[in-house]
C-alpha cells in the first residue's frame, strides 16, 4: 500500500551517498524530531531528475527551511555510489541528502515503487515528494507516469 499522510516513515537502514563515500543512514533517527522533506525520483543521472527535480530543490531549499523545513533528502533506487557521483556532478553541498535504496527495500516499504523491468531498469521509485515532521508524513504527492507537477519544489512550498 502506498504511504499516506499520518503514515510514519519506514525506520530501517539506507545508505548516504556523501563526498566523503557511503554512509549508513538510520531513517528513524533522521525523521525524528524534525520536518523533513523527502522526494524520489525514478532514477540518478535521468533528463528529469537530473535537469529539474534535483536542482528545483536546490535553488528553492533556502525558502523551504524558511518554512520551517530542517532537511530535504532525495531518494532513488541507486547504490550510494551514483548517489555521491550525482550530487557531485550537480554541485551539492549539504542542501540536500542523498539516499541511496539499492535495492528498493526503503521504497518497496513505503509502497512507491514500480518495475520497469521491461525497459531494462528493474525495479524504480515513482516520483514522489512528501513532508514528514517527526517522522509522520504530513503531505504526500505522487506523480502520474511520465508527469513532473506534484513533486516538483515550488509544489512542496505551496503546501507547506
């Protein structure tokens, strides 16, 4: 079943792709006590994750910590690695953590993920974003296939 909203975060273990290298990321202890912004996408390195979703959130990640926002982190079924490469390649710093779900195991419990099998790319997560404070997820918006409106920032911002 697809998370909702006043569904809690899956708590498992994730890694971070980090300029330093992998890092193990406890989703518990990350989403406890703050507000939270985490959005996914099918896939590092793709057109549209790479030319707007990852970078919408970047330019606007100063008005959503104005709104109370304490971190923004960006979710794709790649290993940590791509993960740190990708936000390399688009220069970030620390406006935005990146989780690494090799396997799927984060977004298969949050019931987010679809198989593109088929096309040669296994198993991805949809393109989503949500708003999860201490842990409970507040707002949640999941794109059709192939669409770029819910997920984007400036979308997040104007719920919040």
């Amino acid at each position: 079943m697809t998370i909702k909203t006043g569904d809690s975060i899956p708590a498992m273990k994730v890694m971070q792709g980090s300029s330093e290298g992998p890092k193990e990321l406890d989703t518990a202890e990350f989403f406890k006590g703050r507000t939270v912004i985490l959005f996914g996408v099918p896939g590092a390195f793709t057109p549209t994750c790479s030319a707007k979703h990852l970078p919408g959130f970047v330019e606007h990640a100063a008005a959503l910590k104005d709104k109370g926002v304490h971190a923004i982190a960006c979710m794709a079924v790649n290993d940590a690695f791509v993960m740190g490469a990708w936000a390399k390649d688009q220069g970030i710093t620390d406006q935005v953590t990146m989780i690494a779900d090799g396997s799927a195991a984060f977004t298969k419990a949050m019931g987010l993920e679809f198989d593109l099998t088929a096309r040669g790319l296994g198993v991805r997560c949809q393109r989503f974003a949500l708003v999860a404070k201490d842990g409970k997820v507040t707002h949640v918006a999941v794109e059709a296939p192939g669409a770029f409106e819910v997920s984007k920032a400036e979308a997040v911002l104007a719920a919040l």
